[in-house]
C-alpha cells in the first residue's frame, strides 16, 4: 500500500485485513444521513463528508489505522418533511454501530473512532459509548461531529445569526471536498436572523439548553440555516484542514498510549 493511500478495509483481503490489526488497531468508521440539504446541496451531503474527512485522516496516518465501513444513513425524523430523506430510529442507528463494532472486534480491533457529518446520530452515538462501557470494557470508542472541531475557523467566516444546517460552514466544505455535487446556480440563503423566525423556533435557537427539537420546516422554509451564497471553496479547505488537523492529533497520540 502506498504511504499517501488510506488504508480501506474494503480494499483488503481476508489475509490482509487480519494481518492489519497488529499495525492499523484503529479503525475510523464515517457515519453520515441521507437527508435534505436545501435545494443546492444533494442529499448525502453527511456522508461524503463524513467519509472524505476520513480517508483524508486515513492518508495522513497511512498503515497506522484502517478506514472501515460506513453508516451511510443516520436519524433524521426532523427532516421528514423534506422529499428524499431517510431515517433510522436511533434504536436502530445504535444497534449498527454496536453490530459494526461487536464484527471487528472478533477480528481483534479494540479501539474505534466514529466520524459524523450529521448532528442527529450524536445522541445515539453517546448512548453507544457508554453501552460498551458495560458490554465491553476491553473496547475504547471514540466519536466526533466534523465542523464543531473548527468552530473557530467558521466563526471567522462572518457566519449569519442563525446558521448551520445546509449553511456557510457545510456548503464550504462541499466545495472542497465534493465541488462537482453543489449546483452552485441553486445556491440560496435560507433563516438567517433570529427575529425571523417562528417564536417556537427563536426560542430553540435562542436558548441551546435546555435543547429543543423540532422539525427543520419550522425553523426554515428551505432548509436552510444561513447564507451559502457567502463562501468559497477556500474557506471550505479551511475547515477541513482544522478538523483533519485536530483529528490526526488525537488519533497519533492515541496510536502511542
């Protein structure tokens, strides 16, 4: 395997993938959704970046930890109202990560890392966490959302008051990482200040605790939280260089522990 090539587990034998445990013990598993990103951004847009910032990972520590098979399709029930997306209950999301986990685990990996590109499996991805932590204390599981690990490259991006889904810091990132998906003529802003918003739907921005959920029609007609209009493909290969940055760091030290 080339040095500047991710190490997919895909891409290996039986032999091979039993011989990378002892040198690759970790694997990083891109967890993503299938969901409605606006009308400019496609549906997968979780998931390819979720999985692009993984093999990037993967390049940088080549031989040292195995990318592994991703989780194409996250929970997403607040998205529903939107034409294409698809949910999991997080019941079901969890039991995958676990079955993912328990099928390498046989094979001798130990130490997990899970990538999310979308906000809604973070709660079943700690429930995850702390399951294992009983069912199986020899295991070490590590998880990440990917744009909160640059929250201070996108805050120099003179993001809108109300930003985030399908906005400035996931449309940046897609022009890096995916340019050839974003049909940059249908770029739009969506809700992007507070007073605009439904009252039900300020209050929930307003005040990040205590959380409320609701459904992304109610906070913006188009799906949209902020103005992708506003940035480029530079500010894109800003973020992700700060999250693949972070990430290599955690990983190299958890590589010499």
């Amino acid at each position: 395997m080339s040095a500047e090539r991710p190490l997919f587990l895909a891409d290996l034998t039986t032999e091979e993938a039993a011989e990378a445990v002892g040198r690759a013990p970790v694997v990083i598993i891109p967890a993503g959704a299938y969901e409605q990103h606006g009308p400019a951004l496609p549906i997968a847009t979780d998931t390819v970046r979720a999985e692009r910032i993984a093999a990037l990972v993967g390049a940088r520590l080549a031989g040292r930890v195995v990318v592994g098979p991703s989780l194409p399709v996250g929970v997403s029930p607040h998205h529903m109202a939107f034409a294409g997306t698809v949910t999991l209950t997080t019941a079901t999301f969890a039991a995958v990560v676990r079955e993912y986990v328990a099928s390498l685990r046989r094979h001798g990996w130990r130490r997990f890392l899970v990538i999310t590109g979308h906000g809604g499996n973070n709660a079943a991805l700690t429930t995850v966490a702390q399951d294992l932590l009983v069912a199986d204390p020899e295991v070490r599981f590590a998880w990440t959302p990917v744009t909160a690990l640059a929250a201070s490259v996108i805050a120099g991006l003179g993001v809108s008051e109300v930003h985030g889904h399908s906005g400035e810091a996931e449309t940046a990132q897609m022009l890096a990482l995916a340019p050839e998906s974003v049909r940059r003529d249908r770029l739009t802003a969506g809700a992007v200040r507070l007073d605009a918003l439904k009252p039900e739907a300020r209050l929930a921005r307003t005040f990040p605790q205590p959380s409320l959920t609701l459904p992304y029609d109610e906070l913006s007609a188009n799906g949209v939280l902020g103005d992708p209009t506003t940035v480029t493909a530079d500010d894109g290969r800003a973020i992700v260089d700060a999250v693949v940055e972070r990430l290599c760091a955690f990983v190299e030290e958890w590589l010499d522990l």
